[in-house]
C-alpha cells in the first residue's frame, strides 16, 4: 500500500473543509481525485455503489418538516454506515464537480444559515468533517499510528490550558510593534520564503494573544521570535515585545 493514499486524502479534505466558498470547486476536484488515486478508497467506493443505490440513498437522507411559523425546511441525514456514508458523500460532491448539482442552491436548501458562508460553515461541519473521518478510517490500516486515539487524546490533554489574562493594552502594544516590524521588513525586499514565514509567524502570535492559551501562545511566540531575530534592523523593536512578553505568566 501506498502510504499517500492517506496523506493526499487528508490534505485534500482539509483544503475543502478550511477553505473559501469560492475555491470549492477546484478543492473538490482534488478531494475526488484523491479518492480517484486511491486503491483503497476505490475498492470501498466500488463494493459499495454495487449494494447501494446514491439516489436511493439521497432520499432516504432527505428531512422535511414544517416549523411553528410555517416554513418548509430540508436538511440531509447521512447514511450511519461508514462505507455508505462515504460514498454517499462522494457521490454528492461527484455531482457538484459535474455541475449536476449546483452548491449554492444545495447549500440554500439544505444548510440554510444568514449567508452563504455561514451554510457552507454547516456543510463542514454536518457533512466534510464526517466524510473525513470517514475515509481516515477506511484508510487507516496504512499508517495506524497516524489516527492512534490515544496518541490524540494524549495531545489534545498537554495542549489543554486555562486560559490567561492579557490585558487589552498589552496585545495593543504588541501588535503595534509587530505592525511597525512588518513595515520595516517590507521595505528590506526579503526573500519570499523568509516574508513568508514571518508573515505566518505573526498570524499565529495575533490568534495565540486572542485564544489565550498560554500553551499555544508561548510556542507561537517562540516561532515568531526566531524568525525574526535575524533581521538586526528589528532588533530593538524585537527587544522591546520580549520585555512585554517576559512579564506574562505564561
């Protein structure tokens, strides 16, 4: 077995399931080849179309009921079997990737929310992360390790932390030297990798101040730290966000 087989479909979901509502058609098409570059998954896919009818299935998944104010609403109930799931789902996104099935009007119909993005954010959630774990699974005698619940459990256990306080006058201050290095930076024509991973470097500290994890937090400051400390035109800049820095509790 080809140890990608895992690797590429992970990645590929995760592209569909983090990205935007405007890019869903070509993270389809990945996700679907995917599936396609897989012998695993085409094996699954084939003995389960052969005992399963998708249009079948599709209306056995449809809900509809009317709520107290008289509206009519549909929503899907995916099949509960993992191999039917998968390939219920792939069959969905099969007919999205022809153009058989046009997303918006599935989405508006039965993942309804205040917008677009919000319906496709239930999507994600009521259906991708499913199919996901889904296809792990099926996929998971290539590498077990990889989806070792315990190794998970015991991760997600050391990453755990209360949350500390920062006080909102400090993230200012941090975030406004932060900006003033980005200025500085953009100005000294860096190579691209090296602005790239400053750039990813800072995002992560921007959400690590907000999520307040001091786990999270003292390792995305760590990553920022390093990739910036060697630019010497920043270094008093740097100094001055390690001073505030060193007088958190984390």
């Amino acid at each position: 077995m080809n140890t990608n087989e895992l690797a590429f479909f992970t990645s590929s979901v995760n592209r569909l399931i983090e990205g935007k509502l405007i890019l869903i058609d070509k993270h389809i098409a990945t996700v679907l080849k995917s599936v396609a570059t897989s012998p695993t998954l085409c094996r699954t896919l084939s003995e389960t179309v052969k005992v399963m009818s998708y249009s079948t299935e599709f209306s056995r998944a449809r809900v509809t009921w009317t709520s107290v104010d008289g509206v009519t609403e549909n929503r899907l109930k995916l099949p509960t079997d993992r191999n039917r799931m998968f390939a219920f789902v792939t069959c969905l996104l099969t007919e999205v990737d022809s153009g058989r099935r046009n997303i918006l009007d599935f989405l508006r119909e039965y993942y309804n929310a205040e917008n677009a993005d919000a319906s496709y954010a239930r999507f994600v959630s009521e259906v991708l992360k499913p199919y996901k774990a889904a296809g792990e699974n099926i996929l998971r005698s290539i590498d077990p390790d990889s989806l070792n619940a315990e190794y998970l459990r015991q991760a997600q256990e050391y990453f755990a932390a209360e949350k500390i306080y920062v006080e909102t006058g400090v993230m200012a201050a941090v975030f406004t030297l932060m900006e003033e290095i980005r200025l500085i930076l953009i100005d000294q024509d860096l190579p691209a990798g090296s602005a790239d991973e400053v750039a990813c470097a800072s995002e992560y500290l921007v959400n690590a101040f907000y999520l307040k994890n001091p786990k999270i937090l003292r390792i995305s400051w760590l990553a920022y730290k390093n990739a910036v400390k060697e630019f010497a035109v920043v270094a008093d800049k740097l100094a001055e966000i390690s001073g505030i820095v060193n007088d958190l509790s984390f």
